[in-house]
C-alpha cells in the first residue's frame, strides 16, 4: 500500500482520461495535483476528488508555451512539497489528413502531443522522489494508423520512442517511465470523431463491433492501467514497455469499409 503522502501529478486532468485519472488516484490514497490551463477548468475535478474526501491541489499551465512544463513542475512542488509520479496525458488531436495539414496544426500537435511529454518529464526527473514513475499517454494510432488524424499519429508514435528512450536513461536513476497506449474511449476527443459522420450512432456502433469486447472503453479503464504502472510493488519490474488499453482492437485486421472511411482531406 503506498503511503498517504505519495504525490501524483496529471497533466491533462479537467476531463476525460486525466480526470478519470486523478480521481482513482485520489481514491487510492495519493495526494492530487490536478492540471489545466485555467484554474475554474479544474474546478469540477477538485470538487469530485475533495467530495469524496480526497487531497488535491492545482497547478495550471499551457504547455505549448516555452517554459510552461517547468513552471507545471515547480508548481506542482509547491502544492505539496514533493512529487512521486508524473502522468504526461495532456493531449489534443487534430483532425486533418496529410496533405490537408498546415503548418500551424503540425506544430500545435508536436507542441501539445510529443514536446510537452518530453518537457515535463525532463523537468520533472531532476526532483522526483525515488523511486518514482512517469507514465506517457500515447495512443493505438502509434501502431496502426488511420486516415484524416496525420498529425496525431505522428505524435503518439513519437510518445512510444520517447518513453523508451527516458526508460533507458532513468530506469538507472530508480524513475521508471511507461506508456499507456489507448484505443477508442469515451472522451470528448472520440465524440468530435464521431461527430463528423453523417450517421454518428451508426458509426460507433460499427466501430464497437470492431472491438472483440463488444464496447469502447470507459476512461476508468485506461486509468487503471496508469495507476497500475504507477505503482512500484506492482509494476516495479515494468519499464520502457507501452500497454494497449484498446478492448482487443489492434489484434484485428480488417479491411475498411469504403462507405464508412473517414473523408479524405
């Protein structure tokens, strides 16, 4: 059991995953630093996780900005004096195909996706408690790709390497590092997917019988999988693996329904 005392920071933490995330930290008796932009977008997490006699905090940053994943960290030290975990879920996609993409949406998704996860972990490993863990969020688009979300795959594969390489460099340190690679989940991200169909509830519902589970996941089941690999008695001889929390999804080839495909750019 870890100690009461044990401080976990989630970036990305207002909603969906990261919030998912937080809470069932929370309930596990760590104390929370809860991530946005803006305080008031933090505030609902904070009333979920103190409602339920939880200890969070908040730190606030945007994280394409220079400077932002420093100020994150020493902020997040500030709150409660220490840091034993680093959750990188921050995260955005962007919806737009190879040719189509710009400039400015290829650069806001290697800021947001791929730099920010690097950054943070950066700032974050020279004042980790030992043993510590940073877990990455990066998704099933870093093994098998799709059309109309080029800058994102980009991204998530990228978050794969990434989180070998710190693996390699602080697994020595005693801060072992992972990745947590998700399918389709029941976020605002996947309602925007499924939103640009003409037909949205008939395109989850193929997309749910692509599952050999029969369903999309729950954020509760990706955050599982982070508390999981957090945790040092339970996970202490995992490092620089990556876990698809994908409902069986990537095990299944299949060719695509041209009537379904997502439009081209």
């Amino acid at each position: 059991m870890n100690s009461p005392e044990r401080v976990v920071l989630v970036t990305g933490s207002t909603r969906g995953i990261g919030r998912a995330t937080a809470e069932l930290f929370a309930a596990s008796r760590y104390r929370v630093v809860v991530h946005g932009i803006r305080s008031e977008e933090c505030d609902e997490t904070l009333r979920a996780i103190r409602g339920a006699g939880g200890h969070a905090g908040v730190a606030t940053a945007d994280l394409t900005q220079e400077g932002a994943a420093e100020h994150l960290i020493d902020t997040a030290h500030a709150v409660y004096g220490r840091l034993d975990v680093l959750v990188n879920n921050a995260g955005a996609n962007v919806f737009t195909g190879t040719l189509g993409t710009s400039i400015a949406q290829w650069q806001h998704a290697m800021d947001l996706d791929l730099r920010a996860v690097w950054l943070c972990s950066k700032a974050a490993a020279r004042s980790l408690e030992r043993p510590g863990a940073i877990v990455n969020v990066a998704s099933n688009h870093a093994f098998s790709t799709m059309a109309g979300s080029f800058p994102y795959n980009v991204a998530k594969a990228g978050v794969v390497a990434l989180g070998q390489s710190l693996a390699l460099e602080l697994t020595p340190e005693r801060i072992r590092v992972n990745t947590v690679c998700p399918g389709y989940i029941d976020t605002p991200i996947n309602e925007t997917y499924f939103g640009g169909f003409a037909d949205p509830a008939r395109e989850r519902a193929r997309v749910e019988a692509l599952h050999p589970v029969r369903r999309i996941g729950m954020p509760q089941d990706v955050a599982r999988a982070i508390r999981f690999l957090a945790d040092e008695q339970e996970a202490g001889f995992i490092t620089g693996t990556s876990l698809l929390v994908d409902g069986g999804r990537s095990a299944l080839m299949q060719d695509p329904d041209p009537e379904q495909a997502a439009p081209r750019p």
